[in-house]
C-alpha cells in the first residue's frame, strides 16, 4: 500500500469517527432536550395538582377550626396541638392510625372515619402548607433549661431532641414538627410515651426510650421550650 493510499484510509476512517461523534451529540442534545421539555411540562402539572389539594384540603379542614384553627394554629393550646407547618406525610400517617385504632383517640378516630384516603392527603398537605406561630415566652429559666435539654440531653441519658426533630425542631426524614407546638400538648405526649407499656409503631418505640429517661421536671422545660420556637 503506497503512502498516498495510507493517507486515504486514514482520512477516510477519520471522517467517519468524526460522523459517529456528532451523531452521538445529536442523541444527546435530543435527550437533554426531551428531559428539558419533560420537566418542563412535569413542574407546573405537580404545581397545579399541588394547589388542587391544597383548595380541596381548605374545604375538609372547616371541620377542624373549632379545635386546630382554620390556620391549623390552634386557639386553645392547652386543650389541642398546632397542625401548621407539620410534614404533611406524618399528618396523613396520623389520620390513617386514628381510623384504624392504631393511635387511640375518640374525638379523632370518628373524624377521620369519614374521610377517603385522597382527602386525608389533601387536608394534610393544606394544613403542611401553613405558618406555625410560636408560643409567648412564659418562663425564661424554664425554657433555658428545657434548651439545653432540647441540644444536648437530659442527665439520664435521653439523647437531644434536636438530633430526630432537628436543630430548629421542625423536623427531619421521618419525625415529626415539634417546634411551636404547646407545652401542654407536649408534655401530655411525653406522659403517654412513657407510660404506655409499649408501641406497635417503631418511632413511638424510640421516643417512648427517650421519656423514660426524662424527670418530669425536665419534661415540663423541654415542653416550654419547644412551645417558643417558631
């Protein structure tokens, strides 16, 4: 083969790799323009799907003002818990436990016996899209104390409630809002996880560990607390 044949086939074989390379970018570019468009026609449907919910929620949630407020802040903080700004999958998970006697609650379980599964989810993501609104400061000393708590733990051992609900307690993966809920409502809760005998659910389990290493007097400050943060 002469030097000039050599140099054809080389240029030959060039041109064809040079070919397949931009084919190979002309599939790419289309890809990443079909999930541009995709996405692009993705967002604004969940949006909207998102709102739809969250309309229909606001509707199934006039049956819940008279103890959590129409803004899911409740009027009567002794008697009930603040539903604004809580993860809405933990509040469906909640409505779903009440119905089935998983979470013993009365007034509850008949509430949620008249709901289907789609408006459990959409009066959840309504009340998850609300403002939670803190609790005035009622005790300094108390609240100081239930802070230490609150970061580093109690003297028993019990861990830091900011290491499961996060650093500001509005939650984290699978626990809970706790931030501005009231006082009395939290530490009621930390009664029934400790005196309970036991828990089906695996997360009341690690907070019944918890309350058990708590004093009742650390309770009632970690209690006040957390009813201050907003």
């Amino acid at each position: 083969m002469t030097s000039q044949r050599i140099s054809d086939e080389r240029a030959r074989k060039s041109f064809q790799d040079l070919n397949r390379l931009n084919n190979v970018r002309k599939s790419i570019c289309l890809v990443v323009l079909a999930s541009s468009s995709m996405l692009l026609t993705t967002t604004p449907t969940f949006a909207a799907d998102l709102q739809t919910s969250i309309q229909h929620g606001q509707q199934i949630a006039q049956t819940c003002v008279a103890c959590h407020g129409i803004d899911g802040n409740t009027a009567s903080p002794a008697l009930y818990p603040n539903l604004a700004g809580q993860a809405p999958a933990y509040l469906e998970l909640q409505l779903v436990n009440f119905k089935s006697g998983e979470r013993p609650n009365a007034i509850m379980k008949g509430f949620a016996a008249s709901l289907k599964d789609s408006d459990m989810h959409d009066v959840s993501e309504y009340f998850g899209a609300q403002t939670a609104k803190p609790q005035a400061s009622s005790n300094r000393d108390l609240e100081e104390e239930g802070k230490r708590i609150f970061t580093k733990g109690s003297s028993a051992g019990a861990p830091a409630c900011a290491s499961c609900h996060g650093a500001q307690g509005h939650g984290q993966a699978a626990f809970p809002r706790v931030a501005s809920q009231p006082a009395s409502y939290t530490l009621e809760q930390l009664h029934v996880y400790r005196d309970a005998p036991k828990f089906n659910n695996p997360l009341a389990t690690v907070m019944k560990g918890v309350a058990v290493k708590l004093s009742e007097d650390e309770m009632k400050s970690v209690s006040a607390y957390i009813a201050t943060i907003p």
